[in-house]
C-alpha cells in the first residue's frame, strides 16, 4: 500500500504536472479497486491513506484475518446443498480408505505429503462453489447419490477434467515441499507467508458434517509453515485485525460486495457500516452464481437480476464519489 501511495502521489504531483501542467485543483480524483485479497487492501487504503482516493470498490475482501476458518468449509457446504455435500463427504471418506495409492486416479502421486493431497481435493470443490460453479459439480454428484450409487468416479472424472483441464489447477500448486523452495516456489510462496505469519484463513476442517478430510487441520497448517519458512509461532491474527479493523474498519466511503455462494464471505464485510459504508450480500439463488469477486466480472444482460442490482447501487456510489 504504500507502494500505491507513493505511486499515486508521484503521478499526480510530478508526472502530470510535468505533462500537462495542471494546477492541483484540477487534478484527477481516484477510486481504489480490488478483489479478495486486493479488495482487503482497497478497503484498507482508504483507512490508511484517506487523502488519496475519494471512494474505494472492496470486492469480496477479506478484511478479517481468521486463524480456523471452519467458516470456509461450512460455506462450502451449504452453497453445495445437503445432497451434493453428502455425496462430497463420501467421496472424501473413501479416499481416506484408499491412501496412498488412490492418489495416482488423481494424478497426485507426487504429493509425498498427505495433508497436501487433502487440501489439493478438498479445493477441488471448494473452488467450485466459490467462482460460481456449483452446476459443474452438483448436477452430476446429485442423482448419483440419490440413486444411491457411488459418487467417487463421478469425483475423479471431474477433478481431472474440469478442476485441472478446465480450470486449470494442478497437484503441483498444493506441493508444500515444492513451495518451500525459494527458487522453484513461485508466486504461492508470497501467498503462504502472509498465511504464516500475518493473515491465516487457514481452511480448517470443521468438528462436525466436514467435507474435507480432518487431515486438513492447524497442525498441518503448523508444520506447512515451520517446513516452507521456519516460523514456529501462529500469525500474528489479532494483530492484523486490531491495526486494520477486521470487518469494522473505521472507513467512509468504501462499498463492499460478497457473493451468498462465497465461502470467503465470512472474512468479510456483510452487512453496511453506516450510510457511506454499504455492504451488499448478493444472493442469486441456488446455482450460487453471485460467487467470488462476481461484481469485477464483465456485465451481462444474462446475469442475474440480483447481480445487475447490486451494480447499479455501486454505480451510484461512484457518482456520489466522483461529483
């Protein structure tokens, strides 16, 4: 953030000034934009650095660090609905049973590392419900399960097709021993050691009614990170919260969306803050199309009415911003 700022700064102080020499009254006004992670650090620039934007547009951000985030799994759940969230369970129950050699259906035999696998299988269908792609999953798993017959093929066929094929995962991305080396690591090291040591969301299995498997648990998270970065105690969660507000950051003139689908929702912002802070929960029914950052996706006339409302207020906000 204080890269943006010193940007910002540099470009309206001394970059257009030496353009186009504008006197500083008619300078362009800025709005902060961001998604998930970066719809956090929307919401948390305008705290930081009022001055410098009039209104920020904070998409499914994640403005509370969570240690368990059991909330996740939950999530995942309900957007599934109870049928294809037992047929997922199952599917999880029976690769426990089939350890380790099940790993190869899935391609994943390189993951010497359980909890990693766990995780690799577990996002399989939680990314699913969270970018609005329940249908893909639950419309197959549904009356396989209803008809009482075994959902795991269904699974394999889909995690390899469409997780991997389609949306273009991989075992590799989950591989803690891969990440934790600074060279081959990539980008998901960055990502991990927010995780480590400032920010968490680490997705827990819950006590009870868990889709992932309970190998998926704080003690995995623990060991990822003294294994990837050598930290040893937990991320600093209260401290983050208490210097940026969690989901009470003391800001005017931020908008905040999440999707009803979005199992990352609960990490953030829904309900309004006070009239210059509106928080819409955007619900379009049970296909959980209004999922993760579904307001920054380009408009359609197909989507949903509830969607199209929803960007209509923020419209309107802009306006308000921008007069």
């Amino acid at each position: 953030m204080n890269d943006l700022a010193w940007f910002s700064k540099w470009f309206q102080e001394t970059a257009v000034n030496q353009k186009y020499g504008l006197p500083t009254e008619t300078r362009n006004k800025w709005t902060v934009v961001g998604g998930s992670y970066p719809g956090a650090l929307a919401a948390w620039y305008r705290l930081k650095f009022p001055q410098l934007s009039v209104g920020s547009h904070s998409s499914s951000g994640v403005v509370k660090a969570i240690l368990d985030f059991t909330q996740f799994d939950e999530q995942v759940a309900r957007t599934a609905g109870p049928t294809c969230a037992a047929a997922l369970r199952n599917t999880t129950k029976q690769i426990e049973a089939g350890m380790p050699g099940i790993k190869a259906q899935f391609g994943a035999q390189g993951l010497a590392i359980d909890g990693d696998f766990f995780y690799f299988i577990a996002d399989a269908g939680a990314e699913t419900m969270q970018y609005g792609h329940r249908n893909v999953l639950c419309d197959v798993l549904n009356p396989i399960w209803e008809a009482g017959e075994d959902p795991l093929p269904a699974f394999v066929k889909f995690v390899n097709n469409y997780f991997m094929g389609t949306l273009g995962n991989s075992p590799s991305d989950y591989d803690s021993t891969l990440l934790a080396d600074p060279v081959k690591g990539g980008n998901g090291r960055s990502w991990w050691w927010q995780k480590c040591t400032e920010l968490a969301y680490w997705q827990v299995a819950p006590a009870q009614n868990s889709i992932r498997s309970a190998q998926v648990n704080e003690a995995y998270h623990r060991d990822l990170c003294l294994r990837v970065f050598g930290v040893t105690e937990l991320p600093a969660v209260n401290e983050t919260n208490n210097y940026y507000g969690g989901t009470d950051v003391a800001v005017e003139n931020v908008f905040f969306y999440n999707g009803a689908a979005d199992p990352w929702q609960w990490a953030g912002v829904r309900a309004p803050l006070g009239p210059t802070r509106p928080a819409y929960v955007v619900d379009c029914g049970v296909n959980g199309t209004c999922a993760h950052c579904g307001d920054l996706y380009t408009p359609s006339d197909s989507d949903p009415i509830e969607l199209q409302q929803e960007r209509k207020a923020l419209f309107l906000e802009y306006q308000k911003w921008l007069a």
